[in-house]
C-alpha cells in the first residue's frame, strides 16, 4: 500500500500535488458533514473557477457567506487555489 507521501508525489514530477488525494479528501468531507451536519458546505454555487482539480470546493458555512459577499461587492467571479484542506492533504 502506498503511503500518503508516495501518493501526492505520484505523477506530480516532485512538485507536492494534492490532487491524487481528491477521492480520499471528498470520502473525509462527506464523513464530517455524516457527523455534523452541514459542517462544511459547497461553494460552487457562487461564482468561483478553481485553479485546479485538487481544490476541494468547500468552506464552513459562515466563510461561505463572506466570500458571497466579497463576490457580490466586487461584481466580479473569483479564482480560488485553495478552500478547504483536509488532514491528508
């Protein structure tokens, strides 16, 4: 079995890439949302292009409404590189 660090530099020319993880991270995502219900919510709903596949597309409920807000002033769609992260990555 492959250890963590062998998975994320798994095709990732050395470079430190989480998205080999996405699978496990959504698994974990799905678990605490199981345990606490609406812990962590999706944000694809609001106008943001991840920058890559291995950005999990979720905040606590409270950063979700700030950044619609942030969205709203700036009347503009956003990049995000990150949101949350979960402990395999």
């Amino acid at each position: 079995m492959d250890t963590v660090n062998q998975l994320i530099r798994s095709g990732a020319n050395n470079s430190c890439s989480t998205s080999t993880l996405r699978g496990l991270s959504l698994q974990i995502i799905d678990e605490m949302n199981l345990l606490v219900p609406s812990v962590l919510v999706n944000i694809t709903d609001l106008h943001v292009t991840p920058t890559s596949n291995s950005v999990n597309s979720f905040l606590q409920p409270a950063a979700k409404e700030s950044q619609r807000r942030a969205i709203a002033r700036r009347g503009v769609s956003l990049r995000i590189n990150s949101a949350y992260r979960t402990v395999a990555q």
